[in-house]
C-alpha cells in the first residue's frame, strides 16, 4: 500500500480545517476547533492502488502545536497552502510558505523531486469582498510550479475533493519519478563492487 501524506497550511481562519472536513466527510459545519491539531487518516482507492492517506491539518496557536513548520516540511510529500481571497495577509502568509517549501535548503535534504503543493483561494463564496485578484493567486502558482485553484469550502464538495485528489495524484506521479532516478540495490552493489575492484585492477 502507498503512504500519501499531505500538510493543510495556512493563516489562521483561511479555512484550512473546513477544506480537510470537507474533503473527508463531503460537510461543511461551519465552527471548528483551532486550539489542536489533527492527523486525519483515510484508506483510499486510487486509480485501482489503495492508498494510505494521512492529512495533517495543524493547530493555529503555536504553543500547543507539536509539529514545528521545519518538521511539517520534511513529514509531508504533498501540501495545501490556503489563503482567504478576502483577506490579503493571509495571502502574503501563503506566499511565505510557498518560498520556504520550494526554498534549496528545504528541496534539498529529502527530496529527489520536487514536493507537490496546490495553493488554494478559498472563501470564492465571498468574491463580493475579495482582497486577492484570482490573476495574483494564478500568477504565484505559476511561478512557484504549484497547482492552483479558487473555491469555496462552505458551498462546493466536488471541487474540493477534485483538488484533493489532483495534488495526491501529483504525490504518486512524483514518486513515481523518484523511483526511477534512485538506482536499483543490485545495479548499486554492481557499481560498488565495480569500483573497488575496477580501479585496484587498474593500478595492479
Ligand atoms: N464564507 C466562508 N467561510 C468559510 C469558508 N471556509 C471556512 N470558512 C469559515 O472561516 C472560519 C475559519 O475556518 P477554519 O476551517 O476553522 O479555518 P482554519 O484555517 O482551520 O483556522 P485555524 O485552525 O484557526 O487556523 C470558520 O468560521 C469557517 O466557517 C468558506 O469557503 N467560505
Ligand atoms: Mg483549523
């Protein structure tokens, strides 16, 4: 079985935890706990694979969160990084995020390829306040090679669960991709042993 596991990050009230219930129970409830943080788990039929999905969605107040942001990026091979249309802190925190996933440092130390990350306006329902043209968010996610989309996580179900299910998509195509560059054990023991015994032949 395939292990998928994706972080829902955000600014506080963007919704993060209204998108992870939705997607999970198809409902929207209106008022969620901030004050923990949860690890979903979900047994999903994928494209005829059965996956394992655990989806983290993090506590908002920091001195009770167990999962540090530095943690988060090497737990996850895919992210959801929200932000509220109406509210444009919270895409400046969105852009923030997106810098420190795709930054070197981080790339770097896990990760033959590169994450999978969707950026999310949600709150679509609230255009009449909007504070973060649509073009801005298409433009971040272009730059950063994210997936993006607009939606509203308290009236649509189906574009949720499709934008769920295209970033687990990209989750398995990536490792997909590592498998092929990583060699395989027997064709690594071969260049080992090759090495070691290729190069004292040669200075015999
Ligand atoms: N109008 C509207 N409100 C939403 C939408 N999604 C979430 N909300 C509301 O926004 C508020 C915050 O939603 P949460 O899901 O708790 O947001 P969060 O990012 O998990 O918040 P923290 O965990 O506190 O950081 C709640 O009052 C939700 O009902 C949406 O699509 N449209
Ligand atoms: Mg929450």
């Amino acid at each position: 079985m395939n292990d998928v596991k994706l972080a829902v990050l955000g600014g506080v009230g963007t919704g993060k935890s209204a998108l992870t219930v939705r997607f999970l129970t198809k409902r929207f409830i209106g008022e969620y706990a901030s004050n923990f943080e949860s690890i979903y788990n979900k047994y999903l039929d994928f494209e005829g694979k059965q996956l394992n999905l655990e989806i983290h969605d993090p506590c908002s107040q920091p001195q009770k969160a167990k999962f540090s942001l530095t943690r988060e990026l090497h737990w996850a091979d895919g992210f959801v990084i929200v932000y509220d249309i109406s509210d444009r802190s919270s895409f400046a925190f969105a852009k923030a995020l997106i810098y420190r996933i795709r930054e070197p440092q981080t790339s770097h130390c896990k990760r033959a390829v590169e994450s999978a990350m969707v950026l999310v306006g949600n709150k679509q329902d609230l255009c009449h306040m909007r504070e973060v043209g649509w073009e801005e968010g298409q433009k971040l996610a272009l730059d950063h090679r994210c997936q993006f989309c607009e939606l509203s996580a308290a009236e649509q179900s189906l574009e949720v669960e499709l934008m769920f299910l295209k970033v687990i998509k990209d989750v398995l195509t990536n490792s997909k991709l590592k498998e092929k560059r990583r060699p395989s054990g027997s064709k690594s023991m071969a260049k080992l042993i090759n090495n070691v015994f290729g190069k004292r032949r040669k200075s015999v």
